[in-house]
C-alpha cells in the first residue's frame, strides 16, 4: 500500500486503519494471515488504488 502512496494512520486492536493522502479516504484493513480476495477487491477500490 506503501508502494501507491498510502500511510499507515494508526493501528487498532485487530485492525489497521491505511490512508489515501490524494483521496483523504481511510479504510479499516483487518489484521489476519488471510484476508478474502473480495475483501481486497473492496479496499482497493475504496482507496482508488490501481487493481492488484
């Protein structure tokens, strides 16, 4: 996420909330092993991030 301009705002207890600076858009990204590729496909297009 690093990598399209995306900071990591703050951390929670199972969640890490990512910020879009060109956009202002924060989106919860959970943190597990395995995160469902539709759950991917949502964040990604949330944060106007090129698809994967």
């Amino acid at each position: 996420m690093r990598k399209y301009g995306c900071f990591l705002k703050r951390e929670g207890s199972s969640h890490s909330l990512w910020c879009n600076p060109k956009t202002g858009h924060v989106e919860a990204i959970p943190r597990h092993n395995e995160i469902p590729n539709k759950l991917i496909k949502k964040i990604v297009k949330s944060l106007n991030l090129p698809e994967l």
